[in-house]
C-alpha cells in the first residue's frame, strides 16, 4: 500500500489508520472551512473534500504515488448538527438532548489518488451510524462535563473514553463514531492497489 496523507490533525483518527498497518504522515489542512450544504450528509462530504484538496492541491508531484485522506465527522439531532461545544454549558445542553435519545454520527471522508499512470482521481463518500444513549442525570452530564474529554469533539462526547459507559448501543460502525470508517477507506484504498 502507498503512504497515506492524513488531512488531519485527530490523533483519533491518525490511530485508526496506523491500527490498520498503514504508514500515514499527517500534513493538516490550514483551509477555512465554507459550507454551503444543509444535508448533515452532504455537509461532512463537503468538508472532508475541502480538507483534501487543500492538502493534495499543495503537496509535491507525487513520485511514486500518494493518497491523500480528509474526514471531517458531525453527531446529528433531530437533523440539527452538533459540532464541537463552545465552553461547558454548551457542552451541558448538547449532552442533555442527546440523553436517552437515539441520534446520528456521520462521517465524510474524501481520498484522492495521485500518481503518475492513474492521474488524479478523487473519490467522497460518507457512512451514517446510529447511537444510543441512556438516560443521564444533570449530575451524570456534570461529572463527566468536569473530567475535560468533551469539549474537543464533536456533539460533546467521545464514544472510545469515559462516555462509554452511558452508551446503550449502536447500529453501524463502531469505528465511524470515533472519527473515520476504517473499513470503508480500507476497502476504497483495496480498490486502487489492483488498479
């Protein structure tokens, strides 16, 4: 397999990749990211291209071949989208919807393939996964508000730590809500090595 180009500076999603034996480098989009789309779908597909291009758009010719990888990931309420919370009452209030409510983590990722007998080809998918979480107490919400893990993701919690005791169950892949479908982009990169 080629090195992978990792569009991102998510040490979440850098260990997923890496977990699967590829080599990865991670050169970060510096991009203001625009969205022009409402659709959570179409909106993660959108961000995760931008972050792409920005980086492949800016690396050196690609002698021997790159793969560049961009992902940007939304948790969904109600098709309201909850990004990364602002300070620890907008932390509190998203936990508080999302208690004992079903919701939605959506991932976007875009890869792009440079080399010389292919060209460039891009390609931009997304995988939806559902998430349950039981009830919790404003105390629980608090408590766990107080131990710093979600203020730097998004919809306030992250699936791989301590919140993982409040979760009742999912439908999908496991791997999407921590912040990239690795079996999806294992399967994309498959396809382009019999090429």
């Amino acid at each position: 397999m080629k090195k992978i180009i990792l569009a991102s500076q998510s040490p979440r999603r850098l260990q997923l990749l890496q977990q699967t034996g590829l080599e990865v480098e991670v050169i970060p989009s510096n991009i203001e990211e625009v969205i022009t789309e409402t659709e959570p779908a179409k909106v993660v597909e959108e961000l995760s291209a931008q972050k792409c291009e920005s980086v492949a758009a800016d690396a050196a010719a690609a002698e021997g071949g790159r793969i560049f990888l961009g992902s940007d990931t939304v948790v969904v309420l109600d098709q309201e989208i909850l990004g990364k919370p602002s300070d620890e009452e907008d932390a509190f209030h998203m936990l508080k919807k999302l208690a004992g409510r079903m919701h939605q983590v959506y991932t976007g990722v875009t890869m792009i393939r440079k080399d010389s007998a292919h060209g460039q080809e891009k390609i931009t998918f997304h995988v939806c996964t559902d998430v349950y979480v039981y009830p919790l107490s404003d105390r629980e919400i608090r408590d766990y508000i107080a131990t710093g893990e979600p203020m730097d993701k998004a919809g306030a919690y992250g699936i791989q730590g301590i919140f993982s005791r409040h979760i009742e169950k999912i439908n999908g892949d496991y791997y999407n809500v921590v912040g990239l479908p690795v079996s999806a982009v294992w399967e994309q990169l498959k396809k382009w090595e019999v090429d």
